[in-house]
C-alpha cells in the first residue's frame, strides 16, 4: 500500500515539474515574441473595410490610408514600439462613417487596419437644408460624394440638427429611427415604401411606390399593429374602391383607418 502511495506520489511530481517547466517555456517565448513585435519593422499597410449590408462604402482604401499618414505619419520603415497603435484605434473609432476599427503589426510586419463600417438606415434633409445619414444606431454621418447607399429618404420638417458623428437625441429623430428600424426589416414595407415626408403639423407622410395616396402617421406607437391593418386594407379594401381613390390613408389608430378622398 506505502508503494502505491509512494508512485502515485511521486507521479504528481512529476506532473507537477512538467507543467511548470512548460509554463516557463511558454512565459519565456511569449516574452521574446512580445520583444521581437516591439521591434519588429513596419513594412507596408493593409487596410480591409467591412461594407454595409446596402454594399456601399463610404470609405476606400486609399482615404484609410491617407487618415493613417495624415494623422499619425506615415509607419512604415518605423518600428512597432514607436507606432501608438492604441492610440490610432482611438482617432480611427471617432471618424464619423466608423463602427469599429481593429489594428494590429502581423508578424511578417504588416500593419493591418480593420474597418466596419456604420449601417446607413435612411438619408435625412432637416429643416436646416442639411444633407445626412443616419446608422441603425442613431448615429449621423456626413453625405460622402455623389453616389449613395439605397436607403429611404427623410425630409420636410425635421428639426434635428446636423452634428457629425454625433448621435441624435430629439424626441422627433428617435421616433424616425424607429420608424425607419420597422420599415427596414419588414421585406413588404421597405419595398412599397421610399420617402418620408414630416409635414408642419409633425406628421409622418409615407410615399409608397404604388399608388398616388401617403400614408399618414403621427407617432410610432403599436407600429405592428398599425400596419398589419395596412396590409389588410390595400389587401381586401383598395382594390375594390381604387387604388387612387384615397390621397391619405391614416394608420395613426390602432382600431381603424382613415381614408381622405382625392378632392375631385
């Protein structure tokens, strides 16, 4: 029985001296990689942008590039210890079109930069003539050349300020956030839908694709069912009356809807 003991004992050792002479291995080549990266050359960039959903990018290569040396001159031929990479992923993370931005030295040398982009959810033109985006996050993002990611377009009396990359706070902006969130993710209503209009009163005018009437909306509350009773409206009652019979069709209460006619 002792014997036993003492084997099974003297096994534990054993393990036990492994195990610590593997951690000390691993302890000592993480500290000569960690030494060599300090010192390893930067020897070119690589950027990699992460696109919408939409596939539009608002930044290429070239421009992260160009922010790079702008901002931080150019790291390449520099070593990594003097290249503030904390630092860059800081700055990077404020430019107004970036979610998130990763960058790290790859041990070949390569100073690597990640870039997801924001999600554009709509186009805004406020009451200030501003022109900008706006991210599923809230976030605002400056209009960046001619071309455009495909997203609705809202207008007309919107009171939020533009302020880049800031994100919008107003009572008004939250509530078209949310509308544009619904319509985004219903695959009927983004299709029929492509604008909307604030008017003066702070109504939502939706503009569909079809059709000559708007859909009239004053708050965002119970979106679900304010619209299920939309689809079953232009379902069973438009095509019995016309679909240019109505210029407003008001959803803005939950137990029924309000057609105004086309004046004759």
């Amino acid at each position: 029985m002792r014997d036993k003991i003492r084997l099974a004992f003297s096994r534990r050792q054993w393990m036990i001296t492994i195990a610590a002479i593997v951690i000390m291995i691993l302890i000592f080549a993480w500290s000569k990689l960690s030494f060599a990266g300090k010192n390893r050359i930067i020897g070119n960039l690589e950027v990699e942008i992460d696109a919408s959903e939409s596939g539009y990018n608002f930044l290429t290569k070239q421009a992260v590039v160009n922010w790079v040396q702008q901002h931080f001159d150019n790291p390449v031929g520099r070593p990594a210890s003097e290249v503030e990479l904390t630092k860059m992923e800081i700055e990077l993370q404020k430019v107004p079109y970036v979610f998130k931005g990763i960058i790290y030295v790859a041990f070949d040398g390569t100073l690597k930069i990640r870039v997801k982009e924001r999600e554009p959810i709509a186009l805004i033109k406020n009451n200030q003539d501003s022109l900008f985006f706006i991210d599923t996050g809230g976030y605002m993002i400056p209009k960046r050349g001619i071309q455009t990611p495909v997203v609705w377009v809202i207008n007309g009396n919107v009171k939020q300020k533009f302020e880049s990359g800031k994100r919008a706070g107003s009572p008004q902006m939250l509530e078209l956030l949310n509308l544009s969130k619904f319509i985004r993710s219903n695959e009927l209503w983004n299709a029929q839908f492509e604008q909307c209009y604030v008017d003066k009163f702070g109504r939502y005018l939706l503009i569909p694709r079809v059709g000559k009437h708007s859909i009239v909306l004053d708050n965002t509350t119970n979106m679900e069912k304010k619209f299920e009773n939309l689809r079953l409206f232009y379902e069973k009652g438009l095509p019995q009356v016309g679909w240019n019979t109505y210029r407003e069709i008001d959803i803005s209460y939950e137990d029924q809807i309000v057609g105004r006619r086309t004046e004759q």
